[in-house]
C-alpha cells in the first residue's frame, strides 16, 4: 500500500473516531470524573502491566534458546521496556517489535530473519492466547450481557489465528505457499520471506516449547485484563472483573491492528461503545479508556529513562555473538 493511502486511511479512520467520541461525551463530565480518579486503583493497573513485563521477556527468552540463541534475561527485559517506549511514538504493537528486532539484530549479526521470525511467532502466541481468553469471557458472558455485536470481530480474530497456524506449521500448506513465489520473486520479496518463514516453521519441531509458551502467555494475558478493571474501578465503574474478560481480549486484539498512531482515538472509542452496551455512561467510559492509555504511557517509562541514560552515557554497544 504506497504511504500517502496509507497515511489517508489512517487520518480518516483517527477523524471518524473523533467524531464518535465528540457525539458521545461531554469533556467537562470526563475531566471531572479523571481528576476524582482513586489513586491507589490506578496504582494497581499500572503495577500490573510492569509487574507482567517480567514474564514476557522469560516468554522470549525460551523461544531465543530454541534457536540457539543465547540472550541475558535482564537484556530482554530491558529491550521490552524499550520497545513499550518506541511505540508510544510508533504504530501500536507494531513499533515496538521493530525495535525489539533491531536491537536483537544488532546484537545477533547474520540472524535478522530468525530475530523477526521469533518477535512475531512471539506475537502470534500472545494473540492466539488472547483469543482463547476471549472464547472463555464470551462464554462467561452468555445469559449475562448482551455483547453480540463484538461476537463477529471475535469470530474474525479466531479464523485469523487457525489460518496462520496452518500456514506456517502445516505441511500441507506448503503447496498453497509455493504457488505464491513468482509473485514474491518479482517483488523482491521471496527470499526474505522465505527466511522469516523457515524460521517459524522451525518451531514445528518444538511443540511442547509452544504449548508452554501459549499456556504461559494465556496466563499472562489473564493477568493483564485485570489492569483494564482496576482502570475502570478507579473512575467509579463498578462492574466485576467478568465482563473485562469479555472486553479486554478484543481490546488487546483490535489495539494490534495500527489504525491510528498508538491507537489515539480508537482506544477511547472502543471503551464507550463496549462499556456503553453493558450500560456504562460514556463520560465514564471514555474516562476509563483514557486513562488506561496514561496506564500504558506509564509503562514506557522505565524504557525512556532507560533509553536518557543510555544517552548520557554515550550509547551502549551491541555484544557481537561468535560462533
């Protein structure tokens, strides 16, 4: 897609979410309702995404071992960090694994795809299991609130995720991968292609890495909806934390997808009209989701103080790997 329609798209998609959320609240109740926020709950939301920093780069650093490279834990913790930092700046998620991946190439020479390949086989997981969170909360939620309308982009997300499983781990799939070269070799693309995918269907031979990995990042996942509730807790929503487990899957999943610049607009957006549909006004809706984005914005905290000392000290250098 050429950069001016794709910059098109997402002005139009950032102005249409504006505009959703100039109809739907009033500033002045929002602003009210922020500045009563309980200060402890959004201490809790905000413990809970660093708190769960940790793990992830555990998570990376058994997928790194299985391809043989060796990386220090507190290095990948310090590069997840980072990375919250850079797509605070950066299309969503996105940003952020680009960081990851250069930083992890400089430090890997010769190792790009299998980096890349890594970070978003890593990705995939989080999504698979974010998607099996959201088949649970909407059987949590059958009988109990009326969420239909969501139940499509679950169903979308959920076929996504089986048919990326199948091409990149299926061997059948790779006659239908095949028939796609001539295209790709005129557009350069075959052979960087073929190394990223090489490196994923590399896992095939690990299956019990994976299933711990998803089932480890599954549990992960869990956890971090719960900040979502403490966000909303925190401006007075007193609902449980049952239907988070119905919203904050599709949340995490839609926040994937870079429609605007680090989801600007479209976060708010989609708080007022879930939370709305459960019968949550949206002064307070959008109140929760704004500041569950200056929940996130903390989280990038430690990777740009990080990233100043970095500075100040002159930059650090990336440890060659000799083989």
């Amino acid at each position: 897609m050429k950069r001016s329609v794709r910059i098109g798209l997402t002005l139009l998609l950032t102005g249409l979410a504006i505009a959703y959320l100039v109809w739907k609240v009033d500033l002045h109740e929002t602003v009210d309702t922020l500045l009563d926020a309980n200060p402890w709950w959004v201490a809790l939301a905000v413990a809970i995404m660093i708190g769960t920093a940790l793990p992830m780069a555990l998570r990376w650093q058994w997928l790194m071992r299985a391809q043989r490279m060796e990386e220090r834990f507190w290095w990948l913790t310090r590069a997840y960090f980072v990375s919250y930092a850079a797509s605070q700046v950066l299309p969503t998620s996105i940003g952020g694994d680009a960081m990851r991946v250069y930083e992890t190439a400089r430090r890997h020479p010769g190792r790009t795809a299998d980096v890349t390949a890594i970070i978003l086989l890593e990705r995939g997981l989080g999504g698979a299991g974010t998607v099996l969170l959201g088949a649970i909360g909407f059987v949590l939620a059958v009988g109990t609130y009326d969420v239909g309308a969501y139940l499509w982009l679950e169903g979308a997300f959920v076929f996504g995720t089986m048919l990326l499983l199948f091409l990149f781990f299926s061997r059948s799939a790779r006659p239908l991968l095949a028939r796609a070269r001539p295209l790709l070799r005129r557009v350069r693309l075959e052979r960087p292609l073929r190394a990223f995918y090489d490196g994923v269907h590399h896992y095939r031979g690990h299956v019990r890495l994976l299933v711990a990995v998803f089932v480890f990042t599954t549990v992960i996942q869990a956890v971090r909806v719960l900040s979502i509730w403490a966000a909303g807790k925190a401006v007075g929503i007193e609902l449980g934390p049952r239907i988070y487990y119905v919203m904050g899957p599709l949340f995490f999943l839609v926040l994937l997808v870079p429609f605007t610049l680090n989801g600007i607009a479209v976060r708010e957006a989609f708080f007022v009209s879930f939370l709305g549909s459960v019968g949550v006004p949206a002064d307070q809706a959008f109140a929760a989701g704004f500041l569950f984005f200056l929940v996130t914005t903390a989280l990038a905290l430690p990777g740009a103080a990080i990233l100043l000392w970095e500075g100040v000290r002159g930059g650090s250098r990336p440890r060659l790997e000799h083989g």
